[in-house]
C-alpha cells in the first residue's frame, strides 16, 4: 500500500541547492511567458497531409524567442484578441495545425515548427466582444502595486482576490488589464509567473519579449528564490523541516484543487519555519517552495495537520479561528523573490504584507519582520 503521508525531514537533506550567500537557490518553476511578439511568415510547401488553404489562411514559424511556449500562450502572444473557448474550437475542428497535424493547447511549440492558422478576421472577431478596457480603479489599484519598474521588469504586490488569468467564469483579472502597465511602452507588459488568485505578494511582469525568454528560464530552471509568510491554524510537531509530498489534480467543478498521490502526483517539496506562534492555537510559517505546483504550499500545508488561516478549500472547517480579523481570508502572502535581472545582477524585491495579514499580525503580537529564515539552508 502506498503511504501518501507528506515527508517531513527536522533538518535540511543533502542534495538541496544552495540557498546562502545573497544568491538565489533552486525555487518553483512556474506560469508561461507571454506578450506579443512578430512571428516571421513562412514560406515553402505545404505539409503533406494537411487540407487544402482556405482564403486567408497562412503559415507562421515560431521563432527562438518563442521556444518552449504552449501553443495557447503563443496564440495569446501574437493574437491577443483571440479567446481561449474559440481557439480551442479551432484546434478541435483541425483549422489549426502545427507541422500539419492537429494539436492542442497545451503542447509546447519549438522554434522552426509551422503554425498553420486561419484567416485573421477569424482569429479576432471573438475577441473584440469580450475586449473590455481598464476601469480608472483598476488602473491606479495596479499603479500604486508597482514594487519595482526598469526598462525589463516590472513587479507587482499583487492583492489578494485578484485572478492572475482569466478562466471559467473569470473575467476580472490581471492578464486583461496589464495595458495600464505600459508606462509609454510600445510593448504589453508579459507574466512569466503565476499566484493563486487568493494568495497576494510579489509577482514579476516582463517588459520586453526578451525579458520574458530570459525570465521564463529563470523560473524554469530554479534560479529564483521565493519566501512567503503564512498563518497557520495550529502548531506543527517539529519548528522546521522539509515536506516532501507528491501532489496531483483533482478534476470536478469546484475549480482547481489537488490532493496526496504518491503515485500518481508530481514531485512537491517545501521547506518550512516556524517564525513565531500563539501558543499552540496559530503560528506564523515562512515556506521555501523548491518546486512549483498548484496550490502546493496550502496543501503541504494542511497535511502537516496545520491548514492555513483561512483556506477553506484545504482546511474546511478547521481553517477558521473565531474572533480573529480578517480570518477568513486566505493567510498565505509571497513576501520577496530573489532573481537574476536580464540585465545582469540580482534583483531582490520585498511585498509589504496585505490589510487583512496586517491586522492578523497585530491580532497575536508578531513582529513586523525578521531576517531571512532560510539563510543557514544550505547542501
């Protein structure tokens, strides 16, 4: 019988990237660059098999910057106006093909593939119903969220219920309103990263197309280092450790969610401090995420029998404290990130913690801040 029990080393395991020394260790790989781009027109033969070209239709070649994009995000790059239900539609009837052949969204395009596609006003009627300008609110809430701005990143303290991206029944979200981003640049302002849409703190928007490449291998390859700040209801057995627990998706209509499978899940790791606590009834964890997995740190953080303050969806009932402000909210904050610059050098950014996380911390007495928790984590 498979033990689907978290893993939770007291102390730091050998083969863990190095995390001292004011360089960034080994953290989530996570989200998709996107943002407009200029494809280059292929010409030549078409691929053998395909349906003859309709009026209109054209093959593109994805180009370097554009490797290792899923097809959805290289579409919402180039054809922003385009929906995401319709261009599944296209996929689905074969109007889209990639080398010749049917594809789906969420395969990965390599540069030099032909991306076969319909005629443009196909591709951006949807879109123009649904395009939606940037209410005056919206615009400065996002403005006075800048943390950091140069001419290749800006990042954000995202608040908390802001969507990153939209989605079933989503159309309220960042991804549609980063044109307030712009600063005068003739250039949409791209994520390379995601937060659940509860969780708030430190997110990194590229500038530049270039940005984004060099960005997405950041947090691809683990060169980035992310701390967040949770309440937790309750005190873990042991004040640090290491939970090594395997996550996988749930499908169902209750939106996304994942749960213990080891042997079906992905590998989910997670360092953790315990910071300070109210006795046994709360305490305050700085997680490190090694890996980069839906909702990984409010699952890891349930299974250590500790949910976080607020989340509902993994702690049920036993999420909520009674008489503390804000306690059903979501208390799970990416408070800084430590990452390489397109530039060169290290940028590190802090994330002032949100309204609700504020009160709580006053609500049991913790101090304001505390030094790098995982400063001594090393190999």
């Amino acid at each position: 019988m498979i033990d689907s029990r978290p893993q939770v080393a007291p102390h730091p395991t050998p083969g863990t990237p190095a995390l001292a020394g004011g360089r960034p260790g080994a953290l989530p790989a996570s989200g998709e660059r996107e943002g407009p781009a200029h494809p280059r027109i292929k010409s030549g033969e078409e691929g053998e098999g395909q349906p003859a070209t309709a009026p209109g239709e054209r093959t593109l070649s994805v180009v370097a910057a554009d490797g290792a994009l899923r097809l959805d995000r290289w579409f919402k790059r180039h054809y922003p106006a385009l929906g995401h239900g319709h261009l599944e539609k296209l996929l689905r009837t074969g109007r889209i093909r990639v080398d010749g052949k049917r594809a789906r969204a969420s395969d990965r395009v390599a540069p030099g593939q032909a991306i076969r596609i319909p005629a443009l006003e196909e591709l951006a009627a949807p879109a123009l119903q649904d395009a939606r300008p940037t209410s005056p609110g919206d615009e400065a809430m996002l403005r006075d969220a800048v943390l950091h701005r140069d001419d290749a990143v800006i990042v954000l303290n995202k608040p908390p219920g802001l969507a990153v991206q939209g989605g079933s029944g989503t159309e309220r979200h960042l991804d549609g309103m980063l044109d307030a981003l712009r600063f005068g640049s003739v250039e949409r302002p791209r994520l390379v990263h995601r937060l659940d849409k509860e969780t708030s703190g430190v997110l990194v928007l590229a500038r530049t197309a270039a940005a984004a490449a060099f960005l997405t291998r950041a947090f691809r390859d683990k060169t980035t280092r992310k701390i967040y700040w949770a309440i937790v209801v309750g005190l873990p057995e042991s004040a640090q450790g290491r939970i090594d627990l395997p996550l996988a998706k749930l499908p169902g209509r209750e939106g996304e969610r994942v749960r213990a499978d080891a042997e079906a899940g992905k590998r989910a790791v997670t360092y953790y401090r315990v910071v300070d606590s109210a006795g046994r009834k709360a305490s305050w964890l700085a997680l490190l995420p090694v890996t980069g997995r839906t909702h990984q740190l409010r699952a890891h953080c349930a299974a250590l029998g500790t949910p976080i303050l607020g989340d509902a969806k993994y702690g049920a009932a036993g999420a909520h404290l009674a008489g503390v402000p804000g306690a059903k909210r979501v208390h799970l904050h990416a408070r800084s990130l430590a990452l390489p610059h397109p530039s060169g050098g290290i940028l590190q950014v802090t994330a002032p913690l949100p309204r609700h996380m504020r009160q709580s911390w006053e609500f049991f007495g913790f101090p304001a801040d505390v030094a790098d928790p995982f400063a001594d984590l090393s190999p």
